[in-house]
C-alpha cells in the first residue's frame, strides 16, 4: 500500500493527499482523482479512479458504479508499475487536458 501511495504521489507536482469517507484521496489541483482502498470480501487492494467512465482499459472494472472504476492489484504478485503509472497518467490526462473541469 505505501508503494501504490508513492507511485501515485509522484505523478505529478500538483498532486495532493488527503483522507475522504475514510480513505486515502489523491488529489489534482485539489480536484479528487483517486483513492486506494481494500476491497472488504477479497482483501485486495485497488486504485478508484473517479472520473473512471472517461478511462478504457480491459482491467478496469465498473461495478455498480456509473462514474467510478477501479483497478485490482494482487497483493500476491508483483505489482504491474507500467499498467498503473500509464492508467494514472490517462488519468491526470483527463485533467491537465480540460476534459475534467478544474475550478
């Protein structure tokens, strides 16, 4: 968990970390983008990225969530760092790019 926290928080110089409904909340120019989490039934860790509906990628999954996705990680295995960095750069993409409104 503190490894996936510094990849995400070193994405970008204008990300910022804080607690939101209990969890870890990464955010862009204080606009939320990301949370990690663990799922309670499986005890896996996963990345949600918020604005997840603007995000293709066939690990991904939607849920019952409409705006929300999310990304497994398998604590068991090693960490897919070049899957994970490139999702948050698509991410933080969404935002520098103006297709996530920042105030």
């Amino acid at each position: 968990m503190l490894t996936l926290r510094d990849i995400i928080s070193n994405q970008d110089e204008n990300i910022t970390e804080t607690k939101k409904y209990g969890m870890p909340c990464f955010c862009y120019k204080n606009k939320m983008f990301a949370y990690l989490w663990v799922d309670k039934k499986t005890q896996e860790p996963y990345i949600l990225f918020v604005e997840g509906q603007h995000l293709e990628h066939p690990e991904l999954e939607t849920g019952n969530r409409s705006r929300m996705k999310i990304f497994r990680i398998n604590p068991k295995a090693d960490l897919p760092i070049t899957t994970i960095k490139s999702l948050l750069h698509d991410a933080l993409d969404l935002y520098r790019n103006g297709i996530i409104k920042i105030k």
